[in-house]
C-alpha cells in the first residue's frame, strides 16, 4: 500500500507535501516523511514513526524548498521505525527515494549487486536506492536517468517510484509498475501522486502513467517514455473532483460520513443508469457481454467479496446464468477449471486491488471478457479491463468500506435489469428497480435513525466482549459476513459470521456465557430457522441480538429494518450492522477510520 507524493516547480514544497500526505494517510499510516529542496541546493529530510500529525511536529523551520517527495507507509519489509520510514537514501545521501510496492528479487539483488553496502534499515526500497546510487556513482559520465533505468531493468516485483537527486533540485523521476501512480500538472509546477484525490487542492489536470514507464518531471514539463527509451504521447484529462468529498464536514469520522451518505449513492445511482424516461440504462457492450457468458465468475476481495455475494441471487435470477465467487488472493494462484465461455466481474472499491489485478492479468492474457465494477474511475482495474461500471459513491476515505458495499450491489441491480429486460425476462419487467432502490434508500434512512438504539445495544451487549458472531441463512448470511469483517476489522472483536444452521456442526463450542450472537433476519422462508438456531445458542448462554426486517419482526426483536426487495436486502440488512460496527469501534475509544495493520487500497500482494 503507501502513498507517495512530489511535486516540483513555483509552489512551497513541505506544504504541498504535508496536505498530499495528508490526504494519503488512508493507504497506511504507520510511519511518515518528506525530502525538499531548493535551487540553493539546501535540503532536508525529516522522518517520524506514526502518522502526518506526528511528522508535521517535527518539521522545524521551513527552507522554501521547491522541489521535494514524500512518503505515508503501511509496513511490508521491516517494522515501522525512523530507519525504515521513506524517502530512503542511498549511503552518500545523494540519492533520495520514495516507493510504493514490493520489490520480490531485493534479496538476490543485494546479495549480487550490493554485497559490501551497509544497510540502516529492512526495506527493499532501501536496496532500490543503492542500487540506483551505485549505477550513477560508479560511472559518472552516466545520467541519473540511465542509472534508474538499469536499476529498473533488474528489478521485479511492484512499484511507484518517486527518485530525486540531490545534485538536481529541479527534477524527479518516476517509474511505475502496477503500483497506481498519476500526474497532475499545474501552471509552473508538476505533481506526481498515489491518488488524484490528494492534488485536486492543486490542479484537476491529470495525465496517466502507464506500467514500465518513466518520466522526467520537472516544473514546466513531463517527458515520458518506456524503459527502451521511447517517448510516449498521451493526451491529459480534466477531472473535475469535488474538494468537499474528501472532507469529514461536521462528522468525527469519516466512515459515519460515509454510511450516512448511503441513501444518497442509491438516488445517484438510479440518475446514473436510468435514462431521461426512467429505462434502465447500461450500455449495451456490457449487457451482450453477459448474455454471451455461459458462467459469471465475481474476483473480488473482503468486503467486495462479500458485496459480490450480496448480488449473487439477484445477479442469477435475471441473467439466467451461473455465478461463481472467487477470492481473488486464492484464484491468483491457480483457477478453477473454467466453463467454455466465462464472464470475469472484478468488484472492487478501490480498483487499485493487486490481488484482483493479478487475476485479471491472467484473465487477459487467456482473452476471457472482463468487466469492473468500481468506484474509481481510471483505476489499475478498470483500465485494464474489458468494461467499466462506475458506483459513483463518491470517495470512500475511511478504511472500512461501507457505501461501496451497497454501492456495488445496487449497481449489479441495474446491470442484471438491464440484462432481464433485453433477453425478455418477466421477473426483469416486474421488477421496478427505481422504485425498489428509493424504497431501499427510505430504509437506509429509518435504519439510521436508530443510530441512538444501536448505540445503547454496543454499550450493554457488545462493549467488553472480545468474540462475537453474525449469523444468518442464505442471503443473511452474506450479509453476516460482511457484517462480521465490519465489527472485527475496526473493533477488533473476533467475530465470525455464520451459516446459522452450520453452527451446531462444531462451532457452537465456542458459546458460553455472554457471547454476543447476531442474527440477520430477512427472509420469511428462513427467519424461523435462523430463530431456532439462536435459541440453541441462548441456551448455553449467548446474548442474542436480533435484526429483522418488519415481514419477519417478532415482538422483542432489537433492530427492525423496514421492508425491501428480497433482491436489495443484503443493503439495507448491512447497515445497522455497519453502526454497531462503528459504534464499537467509537464507544472502545479505537480510531474508527484508521484501524491498526490496515491501509485503505490494499496494492500488495
Ligand atoms: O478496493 P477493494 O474493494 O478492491 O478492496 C478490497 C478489500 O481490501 C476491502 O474491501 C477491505 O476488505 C475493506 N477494508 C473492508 O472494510
């Protein structure tokens, strides 16, 4: 993961740096740091365990710097110290270096190449740097870019690199492969970034980089070109993002900003693929893509994943086609054996996965279709797939995704419509998804009223406990894993979500006195079944909490969610869920949108 910055040219350095990095602490935050220089060859470079905050502290007096890079870092290689913290440097200090990425030979390459360097830290980035240095240095007639560029003919694995020589102030190179890495240009200055999101502060002109490319940045120009040398021509783009979408507003966190804003991505949606008469509206490559698909296999990862799940029913009865989910750390290393004519859907919020990406380079490379369903437009996923579905949710800051759960279902609602519709289908034409999405916004917004209930249910039942479980049949099921992945990943409470009739296969070991169960209720063919379950764990001793939609609702049970579509009801079942899950996080005193080990676009493998 990480999050690299740098810019250079007519602007004050550290502060562009420090709001970049700012805005990049969602992809890791264990330890910080930015170099700077100026054209009077003055430079600085300061570091710090912990987050930006903890950098700003130590910043000091301010040299004007132009020019410089910065780094946010989620540990791969070495724990998060000052000496691992980037940029890195090579053991002259001459050459500075920020990475985002894994690089897989640096052990080989430090054993061939680097044998007699001393080292101060763990990072592969470190031996990045010297090598880099070592090219340069041992040859001095050879230009710092072709120094990078051997540098980077021997190393494999993932990277964004940000490399600055501190002989040349006016100029960065960057290098890229399958780490996310962008330009943005400005009017006498140039940027380069993890994330758009973290310069549009400074531009909204932005230009891609490509994997095995290189550019020479400088203030008033961008030189790319591929590792052989030859230049590429790519035209910028204009994007005009919304600076107060990244902004917390009045909530303390980002992720109660997020949920709150759920009902609003369901009606944006609906704008989204409805056309001016209210007809479903997806694009007609997509909807033959899928009708010409014997089997739709879903790669996805966490809660992606478990979104995937969240369609799969729906995604079924109104394509009439098989769907198989894939995790896409597993699928990765070897696949299933495949039907005669397979649809690839990556899911994913971030598009940014590598995970997912690696299934989908091989997805290419068989020339199977592929179609990404994300909220990032331009993202690593969604160039290199076939097609694109955007969920237009807006940015989703906080680590633990909640509008790009409900997002990316309601979006495969209109995709499997679109398909209904076109091969004919009457449940499609019966099926009033317009209507059925208001009405699931309606319920997301009764659900959050009862923020206050939820809050009361965490502080008696869930606020000390350390294990937990979900549980639910079929559809509530699903909805229990993504449940479960929500309280554990920001609670820290272990927490399982269950196949309710499976726990007394051996699971329901684990009950004793006073561990919450949760059951998810929203089916009328099974809410007594999953009842039976949860009496058997209050038996021996559970403390059942029970959310049921009003169809199902019993007297006594805790949470009610109004009714919806049995199609939609994996969105409106989730978001009570994700309230306990912040309010645990909240009431535990834990950073709700920062949670400890985890980065926001998981870009490692
Ligand atoms: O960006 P993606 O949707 O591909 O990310 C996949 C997972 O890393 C992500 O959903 C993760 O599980 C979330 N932090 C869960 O809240």
């Amino acid at each position: 993961m990480c999050g690299i910055v740098g810019v250079v040219g007519n602007r004050n350095a550290t502060d562009i740096l420090m709001q970049g990095l700012e805005k990049l602490e969602y992809r890791g935050y264990d330890s910080a740091g930015i170099f700077v220089t100026n054209a009077q060859h003055q430079s600085k470079l300061v570091k710090s365990v912990g987050r930006i905050e903890d950098l700003r502290q130590k910043l000091g007096i301010d040299i004007a710097g132009t020019a410089g890079i910065g780094h946010t870092r989620w540990a791969t290689h070495g724990k998060p110290s000052i000496e691992n913290a980037h940029p890195q440097t090579s053991t002259s200090g001459r050459f500075v270096l920020v990475h985002n990425g894994v690089i897989e030979n640096f052990k080989e390459i430090q054993d061939r190449y680097l044998k007699n360097d001393r080292f101060i830290g763990q990072t592969d980035t470190e031996i990045a740097v010297h090598l880099i240095a070592k090219f340069a240095e041992e040859d001095e007639k050879m230009p710092v870019l072709d120094a990078f560029k051997k540098a980077l003919d021997i190393i494999e694995g993932s990277y964004a690199f940000a490399l600055m020589d501190a002989e040349d102030p006016e100029t960065i190179y960057v290098a890229k492969n399958k780490s996310p890495l962008l330009l943005g240009l400005g009017d006498g200055y140039n940027m380069v970034c993890s994330d758009a999101m973290a310069m549009i502060r400074e531009t909204s002109e932005f230009m891609e980089i490509h994997d095995k490319e290189l550019v020479v940045l400088k203030k008033n120009s961008a030189m790319i070109t591929d590792y052989a040398g030859n230049p590429v021509t790519r035209d910028s783009y204009r994007a005009e993002l919304d600076l107060s979408d990244i902004g917390k507003g009045t909530y303390p966190y980002y992720m109660l900003k997020e949920i709150d804003e759920q009902p609003s991505v369901m009606r944006q949606l609906i704008q989204r693929y409805t056309d001016a008469d209210g007809a479903v509206n997806v694009s007609d490559a997509i909807v033959r893509a899928v009708q010409e698909a014997d089997r739709i296999y879903i790669i996805a990862a966490g809660t992606s994943y478990n979104a995937g799940f969240g369609a799969k029913m729906m995604l079924e009865a109104l394509t009439q086609t098989p769907v198989e989910l894939g995790l896409a750390s597993e699928w990765g290393y070897g696949m299933p054996i495949l039907s005669e004519r397979p649809l690839f859907i990556f899911l994913s919020q971030s598009g940014e996965t590598a995970d997912s990406r690696q299934v989908l380079v091989q997805v290419n490379e068989l020339g199977y279709p592929s179609l990404t369903v994300t909220n990032v437009p331009g993202s690593t996923l969604s160039r290199e797939a076939s097609y694109t579905l955007l969920i237009g949710a807006g940015p989703e800051i906080a680590v633990a995704s909640t509008k790009a759960y409900t997002g990316q279902i309601a979006t495969l609602a209109f995709l499997a419509k679109a398909v209904g519709e076109t091969d004919g289908l009457q449940a499609a034409s019966d099926f009033d998804l317009v209507k059925e999405l208001s009405v699931v916004a309606q319920s997301i917004e009764a659900s959050l009223s009862e923020k206050d209930k939820i809050a009361k249910i965490v502080q008696n039942r869930l606020l000390t406990t350390r294990s937990a479980f979900y549980i639910g049949r079929k559809q509530d099921y699903y909805v229990s894993m993504e449940a479960a992945l929500k309280l554990k990943e920001i609670s820290y409470v272990q927490c399982e979500g269950f196949a309710a009739g499976e726990l007394k296969h051996g699971t329901i070991s684990l009950i004793e006195k006073g561990v919450p169960v949760i059951a998810v209720l929203s089916d009328p063919l099974l809410a007594s079944h999953t009842r039976g379950n949860l009496m058997e764990v209050a038996a021996r001793g559970a403390s059942t909490i029970t959310i049921a939609v009003e169809a199902v609702a019993n007297p006594g049970d805790d949470i009610i969610v109004t009714n919806v579509h049995p199609w939609l009801s994996a969105i409106a079942m989730i978001v009570p869920t994700q309230l306990i899950a912040y309010e645990t996080s909240l009431q535990r005193g834990l950073d709700v949108d920062k949670p400890r080990n985890l980065a926001k676009a998981v870009t490692v493998e």
